[in-house]
C-alpha cells in the first residue's frame, strides 16, 4: 500500500520537480546573481514558481495514470485468476482463466 501512495505522490510532484531542475539549470548557466554579487536562494524559485499550473498538471497526471492502468489492467468480469506454482523447481506463471 506504501508503495501505492509513494508512486502517486512522485507522479503528483513530478511537473514540479522537473520545473526546479530546469529553472536551476538555467540560473546556473546565466550565473544570475543580486546587488551583493550573491546567488539568488532556492527560496526565490518558490517565489516566482506557478504552483498553481505545477498542481494542475500533477493531478493531471496521476489521473491519467490511474485510468489508463485502471482501465487496461486485469482481467474481465467473470475470469479467474490461477496463481503461479512451483513445478520441478520452475515456476510457472499466474493465469488469468
């Protein structure tokens, strides 16, 4: 179940994520730096960030995967599903019947 929510939660932050890295890396190519001669804070990133957007898209997202493999995932109604077995120290896979 951990690893459920753990999955959902990266999917949700990744639009976000991929934005700081890529804010990050711009700033350290143009070496932006304030009055002082310092580099701007991480904090600034927060500042100017579209959060709103960033939260759009990351629902967006784990909607999306959550119906394409809710959707085209498993077995129809009415099948059975065999587990796997362990024969002559081979295992052979689940079906689903």
């Amino acid at each position: 179940m951990i690893r459920v929510v753990i999955e959902n939660l990266l999917l949700f932050l990744l639009p976000t994520l991929i934005y700081a890295a890529w804010v990050l890396y711009v700033r350290s190519k143009e070496e932006a730096r304030d009055e002082n001669g310092n580099k701007p804070p991480v904090r600034a990133l927060v500042d100017d960030a579209p959060l709103l957007w960033l939260f759009i898209a990351g629902v967006v997202l784990v909607v999306a995967t959550l119906l394409t493999f809710g959707t085209y995932t498993g077995g129809k109604p009415g099948q059975h599903y065999t587990p796997g077995v362990l024969r002559d120290g081979k295992i052979e896979p689940g079906t689903i019947q």
